[in-house]
C-alpha cells in the first residue's frame, strides 16, 4: 500500500491570520499564546514560527490586515471621476458605508483587534493603521463634499469618522440578523449621520456640566484603590499594572490592597461589575422618570454620553481588558449590558414603531458604539489632524448628542 502524502494547504497563511485574528480578538494580545493560534489551526508551535518568528510581528500583520481589508473595501472611490460622484454622491455614501459594514461582518469575530487592542502596537504600525483609517475618512469625504458643502473641516472629520463608526458597530455584540437586514438598518443610521446638523464651536456657549464620576479617590482605602486600578489599567494595561504600583498611588502598602480584594483580578472585575451596574441604573432611572419617550430618548442620550465622557479610563478598560476576567464574570457583564440595551427599547420603539425589538437593539449598539469611538479619539485624538480637539472642551460631548439624535429620531413616524 502507498502512503499518502499530506500536503500543506495552499491557504495555510490565510488559516493562520485568520485564526490569530480571532484568538487575539478573543482572549486579548498578553493572553494569547503561539501554541493557542496553532492548535486552533491545527499545526505545531514550530510550524507556525516558520510563518511569524514572533507573537507581535504576527499581531502587527494580523491587525494591518484588518485595516486593510477596511480600505480595500472603499477602494471604488478613487476611481470615481467628480463628475460620476456629482451625479450621486448619495449613492456613493452608501454604497461605501456598505462595503464597512461587508467587512465587519466578515471579520466579526476579529475586527475588534484595532479598536481594543491596537494599543500595543509599536509606533511605525501604529502609524500604518491611522493612514489607513485616515484613507478611508477621506474617501468619505468625497461624496459629504458634494451633500454637504456648508461643512467646514472639523464638521466633515468629525461625520466621517461617525460613518466609519455605524459601519463597524456590529463588531461590539453578537446579535443575529439576516446580512441584507444588517446591512440596510446601517445604512439608514448613516444616512442619518451624514445628514446630522453639527452645533459649531462658537455657538456651544458653557459647557454641560458631567455627572457623577463612577470612581472617586476620596471615598476611602477601598474606593482610592478602585480608582487608581482603573485608571492605571486604562492608561497602561492591566497585564502592565502591578499590584505594588496600584498601593503605590493610593499610598498603602501591598498588603493592605489585600485587604480589600484578593486579587488585581478581582479589582478588575469588581470595577467593571460596578461600572456597567452603575450605568445601566442610572439609564433604567431616567427611563423610568420620563414617561414622553422623545424627551425619555433626549435624557438617556444626555446622562450616557456625560457619563462616559466623566469616566474616560472607563471606556478603555472596559473595551481592552475585559477579556482578562473570567468566562462566568464576563456572563455577568453582558447580563448588565442586556439590561442597558433593554432600557432604551421601549422609548426607542415608541418613537420608531417601524422598528422590531431586534433592530431597535442594533440601533442601540450603533448609538453605544458611537460613543465609544468617538469618545476615544477624543480624549487619544488617534486619527492625524486636530480631531474634536479644534472644537475646544465640550465639542466632541455636543457633537455626539446631536449624532444620536439624528439616529433616534430618524423615521417615517418621527
């Protein structure tokens, strides 16, 4: 009998990235290991140093990969003369928010690597990521010019990076709706993003006042220590933060955070519990105030994007380390975010009675991903350009007020 020979497969590269990818996405970049990404391919740890001599290169490249994916996806505008734009630059716009939103449903369970864990990329790839996300903001540029020429620079960053935004916003949760359903309900949300009517700058006048910071340092030993871990965690990662550096800035020696917590894990996912306890409390209170679902809406979307904005390592935290904390912590999170989305679906559907209880949901993730994305560029101005920080303090919080609005109340009823 002649053996067989087992030949490599002629994608075992594109297995590889892909498998990476989601491990990466998954379980974040310190947890995942090279014999994790290779048993889930199903080679050795050897064979997959002969693609990636090393966790980080095959990082970087997953994640570039990503990016790129995103701007081959818009690529159809370059070659776009202005005349063709001119005759439907509307058309144009969907038809790039469609390919964001093809890509992020493509790469669900991995797309999440450049906006949760392109922190530890090193500055040259980091750069390369930006040019990429910058390329694509440009070609959205195009056809807004058209729909909009009243914009001026700062107004048209700022909704292209909220387009790139709603195409992506499926990447935060794992709802389950037909790719087409998917695909429509964001182009609407776009549609009404572009069509947003901007507060400019000089018209702000005093800023909103922020409300009630989830962490504080002067509650105590316990609450110094909760704040100062998150913070930490925030600005230079969890893995990267030690017990001794979290006593060290509330003060304490290290025995005595022990006193308190059992564990930096355990610090980690009693501030996230609180956190997302907290928030989902506070939504459930307005909610339950303001019976009018319009001012219900105007309520929650003021307290959500205030509440952020005052607890900005929060954000970061929650969307970077969560993947540290156990499988049955995690449950209890997403049990809290259920209760979060839940809050928003009766106002919402009042308003949009056009809408199932399952779109009114992704809508409420686009809203919470708008939020997130552009909340971090605020506070990290990570796209080149001057970003919401051209628009002084308060500009981004009133930018994104009037972007979800125009989402909420963008209907045939409404």
């Amino acid at each position: 009998m002649v053996s067989r020979i087992k030949r490599r497969p002629k994608n075992r590269k594109a297995q590889i990235t892909r498998a990476a990818a989601e491990t990466f996405s998954a379980q974040g970049y310190h947890a995942t290991s090279m014999e994790a990404i290779a048993s889930k391919v199903g080679i050795s740890a050897p064979a997959l140093y002969r693609h990636y001599p090393s966790k980080y290169q095959m990082f970087a490249v997953v994640v570039g990969d990503l990016g790129q994916q995103l701007v081959d996806s818009t690529a159809f505008v370059d070659d776009l003369t202005d005349a063709e734009l001119q005759s439907d630059p509307a058309g144009v716009l969907d038809r790039i928010v469609e390919g964001i939103s093809a890509s992020s449903i493509d790469n669900r369970a991995a797309s999440g690597l450049f906006r949760w864990q392109a922190r530890y990329l090193k500055s040259e790839d980091q750069a390369k990521l930006m040019e990429q996300m910058s390329t694509v903001s440009a070609r959205l540029g195009r056809p807004l010019s058209v729909l909009r020429p009243e914009l001026n620079a700062l107004e048209q960053w700022t909704l292209s990076v909220a387009l790139v935004s709603v195409g992506g916003s499926i990447i935060g949760h794992g709802l389950q709706l037909p790719e087409d359903e998917i695909k429509a309900l964001l182009i609407t949300a776009a549609r009404a993003v572009a069509a947003a009517e901007l507060p400019r700058v000089e018209d702000l006048g005093v800023n909103r006042p922020s409300v009630w910071r989830i962490f504080t340092p002067d509650g105590g030993p316990y609450e110094a220590l909760l704040h100062s871990a998150i913070h930490l965690f925030g600005k230079q990662g969890y893995a990267e933060t030690g017990v001794n550096e979290i006593a060290d800035a509330v003060g304490v020696p290290a025995s005595g955070v022990y006193r308190y917590f059992s564990s930096k894990s355990d610090i980690l996912t009693t501030g996230l519990q609180r956190a997302v306890d907290r928030i989902a409390g506070e939504m459930s209170a307005i909610a339950g105030v303001f019976a009018e679902p319009n001012e219900a809406l105007l309520r929650l979307i003021e307290a959500y994007v205030a509440t952020v904005f005052a607890n900005p390592e929060l954000a970061s935290v929650y969307d970077t380390e969560r993947v540290n904390l156990a499988m049955s912590e995690r449950a209890l999170l997403r049990d809290s975010g259920y209760a979060f989305i839940q809050t928003w679906l009766q106002p919402l559907m009042a308003v949009r009675p056009e809408l199932t209880p399952m779109h009114a949901k992704y809508l409420v993730h686009v809203l919470a991903a708008l939020v997130d994305d552009l909340g971090r560029l605020a506070r990290g101005g990570e796209i080149p350009g001057r970003g919401f920080f051209a628009g002084g303090p308060g500009y981004a919080q009133a930018c994104l007020r009037k972007l979800m609005e125009s989402i909420v109340f963008n209907g045939p009823n409404t």
